[in-house]
C-alpha cells in the first residue's frame, strides 16, 4: 500500500487517521517491519518533520527493522503505537506525538 492521507489536530493537539494494516516488506537495508511514515507540517516548524510508526503485534519484525534499529534502544517504545480498544468495530490505536517536553519522551524524528 503506497497511499497517503492527510490529518489535522484540533484546537487540544489530538488528530485520528484510519488506514489498513501495513505489511513488512523486503528492503536492501534489511527487512521492514509493517509500519507507517509520518510527516509532521505546522505553524512554527521551520521544515517537515518525519518519523514511522510501528505496530506492537510484530515484536519479531519490529527487532529486525533497521530504521527502528538506527533509534537508541531506550527510544524505541515511542515509535511503537499502544493498542487503543477499538472505535467503530475497527482495532484502534494510539500514537502520541510529543515535539518538545522531556528528552526521553520526545518523539524520535529522522532526517527528510
């Protein structure tokens, strides 16, 4: 899947997108793990700011990756969304993204 979609926050910062569940794919850097690219745009930023969302039912995939390798460990369980219940019979989660605030729970963003 190589769509895209758009989101906008509300006036408290919370945002929502729907999306089919990712596969893993072959990549010459090593195997990836299903995931999804984000792209962060917004008042103030002086450039887009990017970083990938990884789902927790692929613990085995998630270890492989190496784009979640290159974040020191520690780091690693903030681009790991939390399951969230569901919200209209669909699996739902949650992905907080923290731009500044304490170091060790601000968001990993990589270089566009």
């Amino acid at each position: 899947f190589l769509g895209w979609g758009r989101a906008w926050t509300d006036g408290e910062g919370a945002y929502s997108f729907r999306t089919v569940m990712p596969g893993g794919y072959a990549d010459p850097a090593g195997p990836r793990a299903p995931h999804v690219d984000i792209a962060v745009l917004g008042s103030g930023i002086m450039r887009r700011l990017v970083t990938t969302l990884f789902f927790p039912d692929f613990p085995a995939a998630n270890a492989a990756d190496p784009v979640l390798n290159a974040v020191p460990e520690p780091l690693r369980p903030l681009l790991v969304a939390v399951p969230d219940g569901e919200a209209e019979g669909l699996r739902a989660f949650r992905f907080d993204l923290l731009l500044r605030g304490e170091p060790d729970r601000e968001t990993p963003f990589f270089l566009d």
